[in-house]
C-alpha cells in the first residue's frame, strides 16, 4: 500500500519519508481551500514510507515519486482505505457535476 506524491523534485530511492493525513484534508479537497490543514490535529493519520520509484527522466509520465507505506498496522491500514475511499468519491462527484454542468 502507497501513494504517489507529484513533484517536479523527487526523493533518492530508498528514502525515508514521514506522511500526515490529517482530518481535514477532506473539507480541503470538497471547499477547494487554500488553507492547510494542521497536522497535529486528533486523528491524523500518520505513516512511515519509502520512496521505492521516481518517473524522473520520463516524458510521457506526471513528474512524481511512488512511496511505500511501511510498518502499517491494521487499523491504521483501514483508515487510510477509509480515506482513498472517501477522496475517490469526492472526486467522481466533482466528474459527474462537471459533466452535468457541460450538458
């Protein structure tokens, strides 16, 4: 389980990262707000990655990183499925309201 972060600067492979999700980030995504959320906020979510590969020297590719989660225990592991779940969601709303505001 990972996550792809874009970045036009992406770490060595085989870096150590340390990721915050925290709650908010989802009224961020739905309000489209500029502010950050904080990330000590309670029920963040916090995990250990590595960078296992990079698109770097790819063209064709969004220029990026793909992190590993490591260490995640099972109901970290769930939140975060919780979360993936949630933002695809968001996302497939935000599609089909565009679509209908295309027509």
């Amino acid at each position: 389980m990972g996550i792809f972060v874009a970045t036009e600067q992406p770490l060595e492979l085989g870096s150590l990262v340390n990721l915050s999700f925290p709650p908010k980030i989802l009224d961020n995504m739905a309000d489209a707000s500029d502010e950050k959320p904080e990330t000590d906020a309670p029920g963040t979510i916090r995990v250990e990655g590595e960078v296992m590969w990079t698109t770097q020297n790819q063209e064709y590719s969004t220029p990026g990183m793909g992190i590993q989660f490591r260490n995640v225990d099972t109901i970290t592991r769930s939140r975060i499925m919780d979360l993936i779940v949630t933002i695809a969601y968001l996302d497939l709303a935000s599609e089909t309201s565009k679509s209908k505001n295309d027509d």
